[in-house]
C-alpha cells in the first residue's frame, strides 16, 4: 500500500513585519502546493502586515497585542489546526532561501521517533559582519540528528532549538505537552528539552535554509541576553540536565574574534562591545527575582511578558 505523505501546516505569529514580511510573504507563497494552510496570527499590527496575508488568501486569526506570548501564542495556532501531521513555524522575518526548504525539512519525519525539525539559518542580505559571523557559527552546513545519548558529547547544544525554522510532529507535540503558554522566550528550547528527556529525536536539517538574522546593537544585545539569562532562571532544570553554554561560548568568542580579523577588524571592538553586555545581561537575568521590577522592565527586550506576569501572579 502506498504510504500517505504527511498534511503539513505553517504557523506566522505577526505584528508589523513591514518590508521583511513582503519578501518573506512573496517566498512563503511560492511554497503553499505543499501545504494545507498558512496561519498568520497577528497581534494587532498597526501597519498592512495582515492585510499582505489576506491578499494572498492565507488563513489569518488577530489578537490583541498585550495577548502575545512566544509560547501560547503558538499552541494557540495548533489548536486552530485541524488534521496536520506536521506543524511549521516561521517567524515573520524568516525569508524562505530555497524552493525546496519547506519539503527537505519535513523528510526527517519518517524516522518516527523524530519529533523536532529545525533548519539552517543563514544571515540577510544585509546581515553586519557580526550577524553573519553568528549565523555560520550557529547553523553549519552539515545536519546531524540528536537524542538523549548526545549530551555528553553535546551537552546544551543537544536541545538547540529554533522557532524561527521548526517543524513539529503535532501528535508528539500534544503528547508531551506543547510548548509552556507563558514565556519570555525559549519555548522551541524548553519543547526540545522536553522531547529528548521522553525519548525523541531532534533534527537539523541543513539543507532546509532561510535568510535569518538580526544586526542588535549593543543594548539590544544586553536585553536579548538578560532575557535568556530570565528564561534559564525560570528552567534550571534544561542546564541541570543538559549542562551550561560556557565552553560553546568560549568558542563562539574566539571564533567571532578570528572571523572578524580575516573579514572585517574594524568591527572588533564593537563585537567586544557586544560581548561584555551580553555577559552582563546574562548574569543580571540568571538573577532577577532579586532586582527591582522598575529595573527589571527596563533591561528585558520582551516587557510584554512582565505585563502579562504581574497579571498573573497578582490573581
């Protein structure tokens, strides 16, 4: 008996994508013969973002931008969802590179124990030195499948995981639990944490690519990190089962560094820049709950979730 391909989905949370939206759009569309529905879920973008997503018929759903978090607001979609075997979530300003991507990240899945798929991020067009840097070093050229037996040898980077190219078996995805519905970033780290611990696989697959990246500047990189300093805080068990991110830092640092001498020494020192703040930003989040909340707001890039947390807690 012929086997059945698998009805696959695409998840977009959105609010103001602007011009990257348009070309992430334009690709996406390129690619929909392949898949039974494109979600866009917009928080309320003051721009045409979702009218863009209506005018190529993609299914769309709006919220309220205060409603918005990383993780809830993505369970929310498959919820929505119905008969998928697959779930594909995009961020907004992940422009598919390839007009195979969405096909090639979903062939892992006949392993049945594979339960996470993400792909290859490569940096824009107009990515800064360090962007790119940060890219290759993230996303290599060669895919690999991780489980539970590849921690020694991995440690953290067993559970890497990233949303903005990731394919889920939504069965699994149910099973396990979905993502947390309250969180201030991480959700695809925690998920894949969770999987490797119940017995999954996850993989990478790189030739699935998108055009993905951010030139942060150096106080957006001390907030980026001050929340994932939050997010590990909150899941200390991740590190405690999976070890830390040192010695993966420690070669980032010199890889940047000799990166940056062959291709662009004049961003040295900025990159330095960035590096301290980032320690810096780590440190203050691992410890949060012992700083003021006036504080705390003001070195978090996603204060959204400190609105929704006070909310919650005050109940």
């Amino acid at each position: 008996m012929e086997k059945r391909a698998p009805k696959l989905s695409v998840i977009i949370p959105l609010y103001n994508g602007g011009d990257r939206w348009l070309q992430a759009l334009a690709e996406l569309n390129r690619q929909r013969d392949i898949l039974q529905t494109i979600l866009v879920i917009d928080s309320s973008s003051s721009d045409n973002s979702l009218l863009s997503a209506k005018h190529v018929n993609f299914d769309t759903v709006t919220i309220s931008s205060n409603e918005f978090n990383h993780g809830g607001t993505r369970n929310y979609g498959v919820s929505l969802l119905k008969d998928v075997d697959i779930v594909i979530f995009l961020t907004q300003d992940a422009i598919l590179n390839s007009s195979e991507s969405l096909a090639n990240i979903v062939t892992v899945f006949e392993d049945p124990n594979v339960a996470i798929a993400y792909g290859r991020q490569l940096p824009h067009t107009d990515a800064n030195p360090i962007a790119t840097h940060a890219r290759h070093f993230n996303y290599k050229d060669r895919s690999y499948i991780a489980d539970l037996h590849s921690k020694d040898e991995m440690g953290m980077k067993t559970v890497f995981n990233s949303n903005s190219f990731a394919a889920y078996r939504v069965s699994t995805f149910n099973q396990i639990g979905r993502f947390p519905d309250n969180t201030i970033l991480g959700e695809d780290m925690y998920f894949a944490a969770k999987a490797v611990l119940a017995g999954y696989k996850i993989a990478y697959v790189a030739d699935a690519t998108v055009r993905h990246s951010h030139n942060y500047s150096p106080l957006e990189e001390f907030k980026r990190y001050f929340d994932i300093g939050v997010f590990h805080h909150d899941n200390a068990w991740i590190r405690q089962k999976f070890g830390g991110a040192g010695s993966e830092g420690r070669r980032f640092l010199f890889s940047e560094f000799y990166y940056l001498l062959r291709h662009a020494p004049l961003w040295i020192p900025l990159a330095s820049i960035n590096n301290l703040l980032k320690i810096i930003g780590y440190k203050l989040g691992q410890h949060y709950p012992r700083l003021p909340f006036s504080l705390i707001k003001a070195c978090s890039m996603h204060k959204r979730f400190w609105a929704q947390k006070s909310i919650k807690e005050s109940r």
